[in-house]
C-alpha cells in the first residue's frame, strides 16, 4: 500500500484590498482605519480592527513607504560579511538606526563594482531614507552614486571611502594607524619593510600606503620598488606575495599589511618554511580581525574599533 505525502500550502496571505472586499468599503477607508484616522468613525473602525484580527491581517510596511514615497529603512553595502569588522561596524549601525526609529537592509557586493551598483539601484526603488556604503576593491566609476545624491537621499560612506568624492565618511586616521604600525616594526629593528598594498583606488588603502612611505621616509629609509606589492590583500593575495619577496635576493625583515587577511597568507607561507616570526621576519596587520588572537604566533593589528564607526 503507497502513501501520498501530502503538501503543506501556507494560508494566503491578506491584503487591504481583501478587507475591503469583505466589508464594502475603499482601500482608502481601510488604509485610514488602521491608522486610526480622526476621519473615520469608531463603529467603521471596529469592523476593520475586528475583520483584520479574524484575517489574520499583517500591515506590508515597504508597500506604504513605496506609496508615500518614502521609508523608515536605511539602506547598507558591504563589500563581505565575513570576519569582525563589517558585522561589527553593522551591528553598530543597527543600534543607532532603531534608537531612531529605523530598520536597516543590508546588501553585499562581494567586491564586485557591478554588484554594488545593482544594490544601490535596489535599494533606491526600496526607497529607503538614506544610504551607507563601504566600497567594493572592484568600482571603478562612482556613477551610481549621483542616483542617490540627484533624489536628495543622505549618502554616507564609512571605512571604504572614494579618494576624489567630496562626500560625507566615517573613516578611521589610516594614515596615523599605518604609521604606527611600520613605527612598531622600526623600533624592533627592522631597516627592510615590505607593504601588502590594498587597492590604491580606494582611499583606506592609499592612506595606509602613505602612512607606510611616511614612517619610513621619516627614519631615512629608502623604499625599494620591490618591497611593495599591490593586490586585494586577501588571505591568497599574501600568500602569493610572501612567496615572491622570498624569492628576493635580500627578503624583507618586516611585513606591514593593510589588511590582516592577507598578513594571514603571508604568515602561513613564513610558518611552511620553518621561518621565526617575528624573530627573522615581523609581521603587522590592519583590522585587528578575530583571528589574530588564534594564530600561532598571535598577529599585531591595527584596532579600527568597527563598532564605534557603525
């Protein structure tokens, strides 16, 4: 004997309109009864209430902000959500905005110019009060950004932030941040530091870049071409880059990254080829991510305090 599994179908779901149906009146009368409009009156007002209750009516919030034209909801793009920081810098974002009153939507690029820009466009149809963008290594052109600027919404940029915008940031002094780094690694007599460079397009990254010129220019130290090298700083990045200033013919004794996900890389290749960290080659990162208290040895990093930015 076979049995038929037998699907489940969720209830249909109520709209206004449907309230309006059943009870014969307009949508216009429903919309102002559940609102508790002066307009309406109380006996109007408990047959909507009551009808709604029976229904199991729920209220489609983005619905009526699409309808006024706008919305209590802020609009956030991240370029990730892995690791500490941007969590972290969302998780702040999300307590101001419902102190005041605000839900928040988040989006992530992946790093992809075209994705980033796909979600500010949907999140502009989403109407939303205003717009928070991190920016992904792979924009570019900054375009879709007039979008949000020509419909009056406020535009804010945090910890990735354009290098020629005139716009409003939040971003931490990477400069000083970098130089204290390369400082540190200075005063433990290191004279041959090498930079894992972020993309120089975006302005976090030029920034520490020049923190890392300016504390070596400060000493006197000359900067050789082959010290520098430019990528996405991922965890691969550094891996691939620690490989090739190995295989200089006077390595590096230090390692300043702009970000610790590619330090990671470079300490795993420094760890594979039985090399002392930080006795041989010191290491320093920028994040201060979660996992730098976990390797072995513990990495030193840059605090961004990301909660505090959000």
């Amino acid at each position: 004997m076979s049995s038929r599994k037998k699907s489940v179908s969720s209830p249909p779901t109520v709209s206004m309109a449907d309230l309006a149906r059943e009870l014969g009146v307009s949508m216009t009368t429903v919309s102002r009864a559940l609102s508790d409009h002066h307009s309406i009156g109380a006996a109007t007002k408990q047959r909507v209430l009551k009808l709604a209750k029976k229904l199991n009516y729920q209220p489609n919030h983005l619905a009526a902000a699409l309808r006024r034209g706008q919305s209590r909801l802020l609009g956030v793009v991240v370029p990730y959500i892995e690791g500490k920081f941007f969590p972290s810098v969302i998780q702040g974002i999300e307590q101001a905005a419902s102190k005041a009153g605000y839900s928040v939507i988040v989006c992530q690029s992946h790093e992809d110019g075209q994705l980033e820009r796909h979600n500010v466009e949907s999140l502009l149809h989403a109407q939303v009060a205003g717009v928070l963008v991190s920016l992904a290594s792979g924009t570019q052109q900054f375009h879709h950004f007039d979008k949000v600027r020509a419909r009056g919404i406020p535009l804010v940029f945090f910890d990735r932030a354009p290098t020629h915008e005139l716009a409003n940031r939040v971003v931490l002094n990477d400069y000083e941040g970098a130089l204290q780094a390369v400082n540190h690694l200075l005063d433990q007599g290191c004279q041959r530091i090498a930079h894992l460079a972020g993309p120089q397009n975006l302005q976090i990254y030029h920034q520490r870049y020049q923190g890392y010129l300016g504390a070596l220019a400060a000493r006197g130290l000359p900067v050789p071409e082959e010290l520098v090298i430019y990528s996405n700083a991922t965890v691969e990045d550094g891996v691939q880059a620690m490989h090739q200033l190995l295989a200089l013919p006077e390595p590096p004794d230090g390692v300043f990254g702009a970000r610790d996900a590619g330090v990671l890389g470079a300490l795993q290749v420094l760890k594979s080829e039985g090399i002392r960290i930080p006795q041989d080659i010191a290491l320093v990162g920028f994040s201060n991510e979660g996992f730098t208290t976990i390797t072995e040895p513990q990495l030193t990093s840059v605090d961004q305090r990301c909660e505090e930015m959000g």
